[in-house]
C-alpha cells in the first residue's frame, strides 16, 4: 500500500536541514569535521529513525548516517532526530535521501566502520529478487564500502528474507559471524537497540532474526 503523501512535506524537510546531507561532489567520507576520526556507521533505510536516533545516542563517539530514498519517510526520521536532538550527547547524526544503489556516489572505498540492514522490503515476488538490499549485487557494493575490520548488520522478521539472505552469503563463499533467528531471547539481545518496526513485530510475538557479516578475508 503506498504511503499517503505529508502535508507541506517540502516545508518540514526544510525545517530540518541542518541534518541532512548533501551529495558531495565526490565519494570522500562525509563525516563532520569534529567526527573526522570517528567510526562511521552508515543505515540503509532508515524509515522512522528509531534506530539511528537510538543509537547516536548510544555511542556518541560514532558518526551516524542514516539513508532513506523515499523523501515522504525521511520526513518522519528528521522529525524525529531533530526532536531529540538535545539528548544526544555529540552533534553526530546526519541523514541523507538517496537510493543504496548511488552508495558510491556518496562514500569512499573502505571507508564504513558499522553498516546496517533493517526490516529491509522483502520484495516477496520472485521477478524482484534482485531489488531485494541483500542480493549479492547489494552484498558485493557494502563490502566495498566496508573497512576490512568492518561489519554489516542485518535484521528482520521475514523467515523468506532472512533464508534469501543466507543462501546469498553463501553464494558469494561466506559465512556469518553471527546468526540468531530470536534476536531476543539470544545473548545479543543486551546490546540491541530496536527500530519502530521491531517493536511491533515482536508485540506480537514475530521473532527477530539477525545476522553479522565480516568483508570477505582477501580484504583484510
């Protein structure tokens, strides 16, 4: 079902500017100069924003980014993030509207520390497996924004996906460093800061399926 388009969208996204990013000119590391040297963690498909306000909060010591390409969401994310904004310790959370597909356009080679998947769209119909943010084209574009000491994150609720994702890894020749498919009742349930999305999954009794990924070694 589409989302019904917010009023005086344009306005409230403006409203909101300073957190959000502008293309560079060039794929460099778009992190604030007082966060020059800090990790940077980037999110792919931010939706509401729970995770990445949740979690710039966590770690101040981090860059945050967090990409959204559907204008008429983000709104809810900056919102949001700007709404909270005194509670983070450090000024280190930035947005940006973009499709994953122009993620070199935006950050250089090895240059991720963190990089999470959240309740990505699981495209169920077979005819869009390749749209899908863990195909192995998606899989093959992180690990070249990642650090070799690097790790992506992904989460969700969707058997199909996660069993997708899985076998995608495997495709490519690698394993997960971590696999839980109940994120919380495991132990790394203590660290977990949790999106809108998993919070209403899990009201309802949906397990929360989560894996870890390292770049492939040759990298490291």
């Amino acid at each position: 079902m589409r989302m019904r388009k917010k009023k005086h969208g344009e306005e409230r996204i403006m409203a909101c500017a300073s957190l959000l990013c502008e293309k560079p000119h060039s794929p460099i590391s778009i992190a604030p100069e007082h966060l020059a040297d800090a990790p940077l963690c980037l999110e792919i498909g931010c939706g509401k924003g729970g995770f990445a306000c949740g979690m710039a909060e966590k770690y101040p010591n981090r860059a945050f980014y967090a990409m959204e390409k559907i204008a008429n969401v983000m709104i809810c994310a900056l919102e949001k993030a700007k709404e909270c904004q005194e509670s983070r310790p450090t000024d280190n959370l930035r947005f940006m509207i973009a499709d994953a597909r122009e993620l070199e356009e935006w950050f250089a080679p090895a240059s991720v520390d963190y990089l999470y998947l959240n309740f990505s769209d699981p495209w169920p119909k077979a005819r869009h497996t390749e749209r899908r943010l863990t195909h192995r084209a998606f899989l093959q574009k992180y690990f070249s924004l990642l650090k070799p000491t690097g790790v992506l994150q992904f989460k969700t609720d969707n058997v199909a996906l996660f069993d997708f994702t899985l076998s995608e890894i495997e495709a490519l020749g690698l394993a997960p460093e971590v696999v839980t498919r109940d994120l919380h009742n495991s132990p790394y349930a203590e660290d977990n800061v949790m999106t809108e999305y998993e919070r209403n999954f899990s009201s309802q009794g949906y397990p929360i399926h989560m894996l870890r990924l390292c770049p492939p070694q040759e990298k490291r």
